[in-house]
C-alpha cells in the first residue's frame, strides 16, 4: 500500500531529491537532518543539500553519460537539476555552481513546503526511525553508530574508500598578470584561469608534491582510493609526466605572455557567480594544510594566495548493495527502510540524486506495479549497477558502460548520440508508464 508519510534521514543531495519527489506526489515528509547540532568532518554549512568536494556536477554535452542523466533527471522534475541551473557560474562544457546559493535555495524551498517537516536530530540507530517508511540517505560521512548498526542487521561489512577535496582560493589573492584566462580547445571560452608552468617549474612542483608531509592513515586503515577522485600526491607517484597528462595537460591553451603552450597548467575554475573565489580544479589532496600552502604558493600567480578553503580528505564508506538490497532498494535486514545516495556505491553529486529520486518513486509504487527504470537510461545503469551482484563491488560515476549497448549498429563516432537519444525517449515512456501508478500523478507527474 502506498504511505502516507515517509522519513528521509540525510539532507544531502539524494535525501534533499526524495523529499521533494514525496512532497510533489502529495505524501508527508519528515527529513530527519544532524546539522547544526553535529558536523561530519568533511562539512560546514548549516544549510541542506551542501555541496562538499566540488562545485562542478560534470558535462553538459549529451553525448557523455554525465549530460544526458541530467536531461533525465530533468524530465523527471528533479528538483536538485532545477536548481543548479538557476545558480550555474562559468564552466565551459560543464555544469558547476555558486555552492552557497544552490544550498540556500534548496534549504529554503523545503522548509518552506507544506507537507516537509524538517527535525534536527542525530539518528544512530534505524530503531530510532521504525515508525514510518524511511529513506535513509545519510551519505558516506553516515555517523559509526548506525554504520555498526546497518552492519548487524545486514550481516554484511561497509566499505569504503577515501575521497578528497580540492583547495579555493580568494580570486583577488591570484596575479592575473600570469595567470591567463581560457579553456582547453577554446570550449567554453574564458571560463577558467590557467596558471601556466615551464618544464623545469613542473619538474620542481612534482618534486615538492611528492616530498611535501601528508596526513598519515590510521592503522587499521588500507589507502582504497577512488580512481575518480585521487588525491594529487598519488597520481604524481605514478610517473613525473602523470599530472601533465592528467589535471595538469595544457593541451590548447596559449599562454599570451610567450605566445605558446606552456609545459602544464593548474586551472582554476570560478567557484561562485560573484568570481571571488576559485577552486584548483583536480587538486584533491591529503598533504598537511601548512605544507598545501607551501607547496601552491611557489606556483607562477600564487605567490600570495589565500585560501578560503584547503584541501582534505575523509573515509568514505558504502554498502555491498548487490548483496543488502532488494529490487526496490529496501534493506534486506530492515524491510520499509531504503537506502538512497552516495552510501548505496554510486559516485558523483547527481548520480547520488538519481538514487534519491528512484527511493522515492518506489515509495510510491504499488508492489504489484512495480516498474524499475529501463537499463537503457543511465538512470536505469546506476539502478541496476547497486541491484546487480558482482565481484568486487566498488563506487561507479556515471558511464555508457553501466547502459545496454545498442542493438542497432551504428558508426563509431554517432555511438553515444543514438545511446544518448534512446535513453530520453525510454526515460520518457518510462515517466508515463509509472504515472499510471502513482497516487495523485495527474496533478504531479
């Protein structure tokens, strides 16, 4: 039977989305929300839906598995797309916001809805919750208790792995007279700020990374990075030309000082609408924040950059979801209780909504009508990448890997365009077909 509330415990991205998507459809929310009483180690807004690591929620093109998920979300109405939109900064070919902003009208629009009540508390035990459905979207900064707690009740260990953040710096504090604007091939016009290095200079930055003091793991800990979201120090030790192929490649970019492309380049990318402030884009890192602003400031431009923000790092953890979830994403240990977001082993700020919203709709669905999303979509990838058992389990972004190929055969090059163009019309049919389920759709869906 279809509920007449349900509890979201987690105002992130997932538990922000699966909010909006119960309240829509006519359902009492409460969201159940630890901040301002408590801080994870990697946050500090007291607003909803904080965006933590970044600012950027990947590319816009279509072609790319990141761009069309966000024309899916937005055909579903997602209310987390709506509103990066509205708050978008320059990026190029990508989406990125004014952090700040896109929270605080997040923040405001729930607890301003008739049918969210927003209660702060933290939740260490899913005992604590058991009256209603839940929807639990504590993301993968979940607090240890009830990480032990969803440990015995799925008879399953979490993992995890470790995650960074990149360093922002104050924009009036970088030498524009050496930094130059543009990006890479000229797309996306003067969007970011490149500060270009020689070969020796490169040299010598690699050679400070590497030497420069880091944040020591704990004991018990194993170094499980996500190859997405590596620390700058460890793709450096990978090779001395890595990060010049890698975040660091200059590739069509012309410094206008000398009239060439310089050896490497650290971009910076506009954090805020205003511009005063701008992230080192790919620069996550687990180096000691003494040694962070030693080793950047001897870059060319940075010689007296001030940062609003150094770079961190924190343990992410995760489910074996494969092995905890049912097809409607409920705990197998926990019957009503599902799980949306970052915890259930997807990577990246939407891919994250895209579970919440998926919670949500199964929520509303009848068990009789219960209808997941075609593996067509990317939607339906990411679904069926936390549903689907396999060996080992590790956190995936958004890829046209996690979609199923085509069955028609096409040239190479139009390869993502037709995946990306089936992918909206089945997300569409798909909308449909769920309306007819959905309690209250002719008003909503």
């Amino acid at each position: 039977m279809r509920p007449r509330e349900v509890v979201v415990v987690g105002g992130g991205l997932a538990g922000c989305e699966a909010c909006w998507q119960l309240a829509r459809h006519q359902l009492l929310v409460t969201l159940v929300e630890m901040k301002p009483l408590a801080f994870s180690p990697a946050h500090n807004s007291p607003h909803l839906a904080e965006l933590v690591c970044s600012n950027s929620l990947k590319s816009l093109q279509e072609v790319t598995a990141t761009g069309t998920l966000k024309r899916e979300l937005s055909l579903m109405d997602s209310l987390i797309v709506e509103t990066a939109f509205r708050h978008a900064v320059p990026a190029g070919n990508a989406l990125s916001v004014d952090r700040e902003a896109f929270s605080q009208e997040i923040t405001e629009k729930l607890s301003r809805h008739s049918l969210v009540r927003i209660e702060h508390r933290v939740i260490r035990c899913l005992d604590e919750i058991s009256e209603h459905p839940v929807i639990l979207a504590t993301g993968p900064l979940t607090h240890p208790d009830l990480i032990a707690d969803l440990i015995q009740r799925t008879e399953s260990d979490a993992l995890y792995f470790y995650d960074a953040t990149s360093p922002i710096i104050y924009a009036d504090s970088i030498d524009t007279s050496v930094a130059f604007r543009g990006s890479r091939y000229g797309k996306g016009g003067d969007d970011y700020l490149n500060v270009p290095l020689t070969r020796e200079q490169y040299e010598r930055f690699v050679h400070d990374i590497l030497n420069a003091e880091k944040v020591p793991l704990h004991p018990f800990e194993s170094a499980a990075y996500y190859e997405g979201c590596m620390p700058i120090e460890i793709l450096a030790s990978r090779g001395k030309d890595t990060l010049a192929f890698g975040p660091m490649k200059p590739v069509g970019l012309i410094d206008p000082n000398t009239g060439r492309q310089p050896h490497a380049v650290v971009q910076l990318r506009q954090e805020t609408l205003s511009g005063d402030l701008y992230s080192m884009v790919g620069f996550q890192t687990k180096m000691t924040f003494p040694e962070q602003e030693r080793v950047f400031r001897s870059l060319p431009g940075l010689e007296r950059a001030e940062f609003a923000r150094l770079g961190t790092i924190h343990r992410n953890f995760y489910l074996a979801s494969p092995a905890v979830l049912t097809p409607t994403l409920e705990l197998k240990g926990a019957p009503g209780v599902r799980v949306a977001g970052q915890i259930t082993g997807v990577e990246g700020y939407l891919e994250s909504t895209a579970i919440g919203l998926l919670c949500a709709l199964f929520c509303l669905m009848e068990d009789a009508s219960f209808l997941p999303p075609p593996p067509t979509t990317v939607l339906g990838g990411l679904y069926r990448h936390v549903t689907t058992p396999q060996e080992p389990f590790s956190p995936m972004g958004a890829n046209w890997g996690l979609v199923s190929p085509l069955k028609e055969r096409v040239k190479k090059k139009e390869k993502k365009q037709a995946l990306s163009a089936r992918a909206i019309r089945d997300i569409k049919e798909w909308k449909q077909a769920i309306s007819q389920t959905l309690r209250g759709h002719d008003d909503s869906v």
